[in-house]
C-alpha cells in the first residue's frame, strides 16, 4: 500500500452552458513513502487539480481517496470528518508557483504563522521557526521582509513554512515555474536533500520534464485529464510508450529551440531527423561512427546533451541520416537493436515513430 492511494478518480465541472468538462478522468495512481513522484503535463492537463485531491483542497467527483493509511473519499464521498481532515492536512506540505507569502509580516513571522495552532508556546515557536529557517539557508534572512528578497529566497522561505508541522508529504506545485534556470536548480537539489533528510514523500507537479528528470525517482504523464503514461523514470525516459511521453523525455528548451531552427518541411526525401535517447552504460560512444559502418547512412549531429538519472547518465541526441526509405528503416531497427529508443520527427518538429 502506498501513503496516497488514488482509485478511478474523476474530478467534473460544469461550463457556464451547463456542459460537463472532465478536468480529471478515471485515474490510478499510487506514491510510495519515500518517492519523489513527478506529475507531469502541459498546462490544463489536470496535473494541479488533480493533486489538490490529495489533501481534499478539491473534491473529487468520484472515486476512492485513502492517503497515510486514513480513507478521505470512498465512491466519491469524502469519508473523513471535516475535523480530523483539518489534522491530517498538517501532516501534507505544500509550496506553490507564487510563494504565498504575507507581505506585511517578517520572513520568520511567515514560517511562524503555520504553527499558530500547533500547541507550541511562542517561545517555541519562533525557536522552531529560525530552524526551520537554517534548514533551508535562509536564518540570516528572519528578519527581511518578503519583497526583500530575491524569488528563489522568497520560495525557501515558502518551504520552510511548508514543513513547519512536520509532514510526511511535500506538495510542490509548479514551484519553480517562476524561476530562473540557476534558482530552479538550487530549489530542486533542496527538495532533494530534504526528501533524504527528512524522510519526506515529494509529489512535484510541473509542465518541464528537465526538473522531473533532476529529482524524481518516478514520474506520470497526463493529458486532457488523464494519466497517459506512468512508471519508474528510467524505465518511461528509455522505453516511452506514448507520442507525447516520446516528446517529453527528449524535451528539454534546447531541445525545443533546436528543432525550430531546423526547417524541417525542407528536408529532402531522403533524409529524416529522429530523436534518440539512450542509456551511456549500455549504448558505445562511438553510434553515428557505428551507423555508416553498419548501415552505409551518413548521420550528422545537431544536438546532443547527457542527464543524470540517478548518477546513471542519460543521452539524448537528434541526428539528420541520409539514406532511401529502407536505408532509413535499417537505421532505426540497428538503434533499437542497441537499446536506444528512436521516435522521427516530421516536417512540424512533431514526433512520430
């Protein structure tokens, strides 16, 4: 049993024409204690709504609930009381896009304000506070005001409030979207060190698959309310089943800026552009060498990065190959044949097998 348990989950709203809309439609999904679960998807995929189902910040319209072995929600009604529900939410963090700081008040008074109703003396709390503070590198800032501080400040200082009631599960929903690529990085390896430290379970809701790949040990796809693909992160980034899961695991903003400097409705009929992901333990250095050699295809570099999941470094390459419509065919049945996973892209940058 996992510490939060969805079953055929369904979230519904009602347009202004009284037409039903299924933000969230018949998922599963289960986070293990321990995990650092990335939820991915493009905007109105249903990432959000989805998770605030966990802590019952949305209700679902159907389905089961149970999160750190307590029932919420059986066939779509909420099962605990709302006085216990009120306890059991301190026990899940949460951190958003936009920090949610009050402005008015010091950046210890910010961390404070999540204990006013922990039974906590005030002594003890402005103790905790400062600590909590210290654990995110920020104590020498107590004092500042929110709007003193930079964004990656301020979003330290979002998590220190987070896990004031010390909680077995961190929430971070699109936490980074409002930093730059240096503080993105600061805040994941954070979250990182506090999921070790801490004995946390991270569930990290995000439209980038890069800060998915930096963090998470396992990883869900959604699409139009569902959950297109899910798994372990090694196993969905090298064996990606699914056309937008193909598009995520290479997708990187380089990766995309690349392909739009590629003018590919231009590429001559014999010649195509494919993705290829792959794992650097399992796959030779020496590839493209390998594909003329073996296939007789010239095959030309135009972008390649390597990513660590899990200290086990991950390539991801696009290659233009020359060669006719079997000489094509050959080259992705040598690549797969190696391990790689291969997915060509069209004249729109689209992926397709």
């Amino acid at each position: 049993m996992g510490i939060v348990e969805l079953e055929h989950v369904n979230v519904d709203f009602a347009d202004k024409k009284g037409k039903v809309v299924h933000a969230v439609h018949d998922v599963n999904l289960t986070v293990e204690k321990g995990d650092i679960y990335g939820i991915v998807g493009f905007s109105g995929a249903g990432k959000s709504t989805l998770v605030r189902t966990v802590n019952l910040l949305q209700k679902p319209t159907a389905g089961n609930i149970r999160v750190n072995d307590t029932d919420f929600v059986k066939d779509g009604k909420q099962v605990i009381a709302n006085k216990n529900l009120q306890l059991v939410r301190r026990k899940i963090g949460m951190i958003f896009q936009n920090f949610n700081l009050l402005n008015e008040i010091s950046v210890v008074d910010n961390v404070s304000f999540a204990l006013k109703h922990s039974g906590l003396k005030e002594k003890e709390i402005k103790e905790k506070s400062l600590n909590l503070l210290d654990l995110v590198d920020l104590k020498e800032k107590a004092n500042f005001y929110p709007a003193q501080l930079s964004g990656g400040q301020q979003q330290r200082v979002a998590i220190a409030r987070a896990l004031a009631n010390e909680p077995d599960i961190l929430i971070s929903d699109e936490a980074t979207s409002a930093l730059d690529p240096q503080n993105t990085a600061q805040i994941l390896s954070l979250l990182k060190k506090l999921q070790k430290d801490l004995n946390l379970t991270i569930i990290l809701i995000t439209h980038e698959m890069g800060a998915v790949k930096k963090i998470c040990n396992k990883v869900a796809l959604m699409q139009s309310g569902q959950i297109i693909e899910k798994g372990n992160l090694r196993d969905v980034v090298l064996h990606p089943q699914n056309d937008l899961t193909k598009s995520f695991v290479g997708g990187s903003l380089e990766v995309i800026n690349t392909l739009k400097s590629l003018n590919l409705d231009k590429l001559n009929d014999n010649e195509a552009i494919y993705q290829l992901v792959y794992s650097m333990a399992n796959v030779t250095k020496t590839i493209i060498i390998d594909l003329y050699r073996q296939i007789g295809v010239e095959a030309s570099m135009l972008y390649g990065n390597v990513e660590l999941l899990d200290d086990e470094p991950i390539g991801t390459l696009l290659v233009q190959v020359k060669g006719d419509k079997d000489k094509q065919q050959a080259t992705v049945d040598f690549l797969r044949k190696e391990k790689v996973a291969v997915t060509r892209l069209n004249e729109k940058g689209d992926l397709y097998e």
